[in-house]
C-alpha cells in the first residue's frame, strides 16, 4: 500500500528551477528534505501530504492530526518517531 504522510511546511528555499522546489516538512519534530515542484501554492506553516520525497496536496490541520494520531497507532510511522529511535536503549 503507498502511503501519504502529512507533516508542516518549516521552511522553502527560493528556486527558478520548477523541477526541484526544496523545503523542508516537520513530522512530528523530525525534519524531512521534501521537494514541493508538484505543489507551489505551499507555504510555510502549511500541512501538506508528502510521499516519496514530493509534496502532493494541502490539507487542514485537524485531518494533518487526525492521520498523524492513527498512523502511529498502526505503527506505521515508527521510523519517523524519535520516541521509537529511542525506545531500543
């Protein structure tokens, strides 16, 4: 199954290039290089959904929450959580 994974907006680097947006999107205060070439209309302090690297749509804070709460229920963000990276000492 592809995943899409929301997380905020921090920071997004001028660029000419329309190919290659970078940025960067927090999850959950682990920070992530993202390119946002499929979505320009982003800006910082946004929630976006992210997959493979690329910024795909915008969405509202409580749905960014709300996926964030039942994909770490699932287990399926334990590489993104620094809880989990710590819970192996």
């Amino acid at each position: 199954m592809c995943l899409a994974i929301p997380g905020k907006v921090v920071s997004l680097e001028p660029t000419s290039d329309e190919t290659n947006r970078p940025g960067k999107v927090s999850f959950g205060g682990i920070l992530r290089e993202v390119n946002f070439c499929f979505l320009p209309e982003a800006n910082v302090g946004d929630y976006v959904l992210i997959h493979v690297g690329v910024a795909l749509s915008k969405i509202d804070e409580k749905e960014a929450m709300e996926t964030l709460k039942y994909l770490r229920e699932m287990g399926e963000l334990d590489e993104l959580d620094p809880e989990e990276e710590n819970s192996g000492e």
